[in-house]
C-alpha cells in the first residue's frame, strides 16, 4: 500500500528535477545569451573608435582650413571692393563681434569705403506701442515721395524709406536741413527757396517718385530722432552706395519681422546696391532672417546669404559675394556657409583685381 510518505517523496522528487533543469538551463542559456552581447558590444565599441578617428580626421581638416582661411583672409580680399562704396547695415539683435569684424574686412582689406553706417533699432521691426506705430506713420507720410505708392505694413513702408534714403546719391553740399518735403507742397515750395537763398548744392529735382539728397538725408535724420534708427555715419557726400551688407539678427524672429528685414534687403538692392545678409547663430534655423531668405520665392533669387559671418571663412564668403554683386548686380544670388542646403562655404573665387 503506497503510503503518504511515498507522496511526498515523490512531489519532491518532481519539484528538485525541475529546479535542477531550470539552473543547468539557465547556465546554458546565460552563457550564449553573455557571448553574444559581448561580441555586440566588441562590434560597438570598433564602430565607436572607427568614428572617433573619423571625428578626429575632420577636425584636423577643419582647424588647418579655418588656419588657412585665416592667415590668407588679407590676401583673399585684398583690393577687391576698391572704390567701392558700400552701406553697412547692423539689425538690433546681431553678433556685433561678427558684423564688427565683416566691417573691418570691409573698409581695411577689401579697399571698400562704408559710405554709411547705420543700425535698425528694434523699434522699427515690432513697434513697442502704439505712440511708435503713430509716430511711425507720421514719418513715413512725411517722407515719401510724390508718386510713390507705400505698400505693406508701417514697419515695410519705412523700410522701403530707409532702403531709398541709403542708396541716394548724396551731392556734395547737401544737407537734411535744406531737404523737400512730399507731403507737403508749400514746405516743398520753401525748402527749394531756402536751398536757392543758401547757395546749397542739394539737388531739388529728382525723378519723379523718388528722393532728392537733401530728401534722404532729412528721412535718415528724422528716423534717427524718432529712435529707430541709429546711424553711426551718414551718408558720404559725393557718394552712391553700390553694395550693401546686413548684419542678421542671431536669433529666431516673428514672421512679420523678417518680412520686414527682407523689404529693406530688397528696397536696398531696388536702390541699386547689390545686397548680401549675413549672419551666424540661429539665422540659418528655422525663423532666422537667413532661413527666411532662403525660403522666400521671390528673395532667394535676389539677395546673397552667408550664414557663418561669426568665423573668418564667413567673412571673406561676404567679400566675394559682395564681389560677384558688384561684377554683375542681375546674377542669381548665392547662398553661402554650414548650411545642409547652401551653395557651398565659399563663392567661386574670381580672379583678383588687376590679374
């Protein structure tokens, strides 16, 4: 007779089987499962010192192209923009390191001369109330000329203002005191009789629909008196800006400002001064002026780009665009930089003056 003592031995038995299967399983199991994991991760870590040296390789590349770009940037620019005149443009919110080192490219490498110098206050993009606006609309009732058409937001109507007044040719002698005034015809009548009392050189007859000197010069004086805009030189007499350069703003911006930086790049170049922005930052991301450039229909096709401005290589890619505008104002734009989607870091190089 098969007891309970005969049970218990036997579930026993069962239950020590299954524990002895499950650890010699288990070991087997372990053991192929930690075989394989090490030859992944012997695999990786070949993959990681593979990349690594690649990583390496490219950075040497990298500093000893920035080193040359570098040492040979005085000689790459050199003479290029002699004679010269160029409107330099810095936009509240920009690397001021950037655009001061573009400008000095500019006026002591290049041989250009900065005909005027002039920063966009952040005012004039978004009006910070609605005494700003007002005033805004003031002036640009004020200052335009007869026959012209504003077209836009206030902030887009006193960019194509600004643009207009920088690219006047300034005659020598003139002066915002002795400048006509669209809107009003009497103040016209007396600033043509002033001016003819003084002796003044200011031209008082333009083409129609557009400024005279003294116009211009008035324009960038009231702007500036306003506060939205600071010009650090005025205009050159004897002077017409053929190029101009803008310093982007850094960072991302609201769609209607952009809007507004890129009607001034294009009342600049209307104003028939080839036009190149540069910029470095989030300029080239999403929202940048840059990328906004980029990505417009119309302005990607007109206004030349450099998106890395903050490095020498972005620098002389300024020069050589600035180059290229001055040879031949209708060519297509060109984008310029980092950028996944530009036209590569450097314009073609032309051949130097004299050569």
């Amino acid at each position: 007779m098969i007891d309970f003592r005969y049970h218990v031995v036997s579930i026993v038995a069962i239950f020590l089987a299954l524990t002895v299967g499950l650890v010699i399983g288990a070991s087997i199991l372990s053991k192929g499962v930690a075989d394989s994991l090490r030859s992944d991760l012997s695999q990786r870590n070949d993959q990681i010192k593979s990349q690594q040296h690649q990583i390496n390789t490219l950075k040497t590349q990298m500093d000893q192209q920035d080193k040359y770009i570098t040492d040979t940037a005085g000689q790459l620019v050199a003479g290029r923009l002699s004679g010269l005149c160029v409107a330099v443009v810095e936009i509240a919110g920009s690397d001021s390191d950037a655009y001061s080192a573009v400008h000095t490219m500019l006026q002591k490498q290049s041989g250009a001369t900065v005909c005027s110098e002039t920063t966009i206050n952040a005012s004039l993009s978004t009006a910070a109330s609605s005494d700003q606006e007002e005033a805004m609309s003031l002036l640009v009732a004020e200052h335009t000329p007869a026959g012209q058409k504003p077209a836009g937001t206030v902030a887009q109507e006193s960019m194509e203002l600004i643009g207009e007044a920088l690219t006047t040719y300034q005659t020598p002698g003139a002066s915002a005191a002795a400048s006509t005034t669209a809107a009003s015809p009497t103040s016209t009548a007396t600033s043509k009789a002033t001016t003819a009392a003084t002796g003044a050189a200011t031209s008082t007859s333009a083409a129609p629909g557009t400024m005279t000197a003294g116009e211009a010069l008035a324009t960038l004086k009231d702007y500036q008196s306003a506060g939205f805009i600071t010009m650090v030189t005025q205009p050159v007499s004897g002077e017409q800006a053929s190029l101009a350069y803008i310093q982007a703003p850094t960072t991302a911006n609201a769609d209607a400002d952009n809007q507004t930086y890129i009607t001034l790049a294009e009342a600049l170049r209307k104003g028939g001064a080839g036009t190149v922005v540069g910029g470095s930052g989030d300029s080239a991301e999403k929202a940048g002026l840059v990328y906004a450039i980029i990505n417009d229909s119309t302005a990607t096709r007109e206004i030349s780009t450099v998106d890395n401005t903050d490095v020498t290589m972005g620098q002389v890619a300024a020069v050589f665009c600035l180059d290229a505008e001055s040879q031949a104002a209708d060519a297509s734009a060109g984008h310029y930089g980092t950028g996944a989607n530009n036209d590569g870091p450097l314009p073609p190089i032309a051949a130097g003056p004299g050569s």
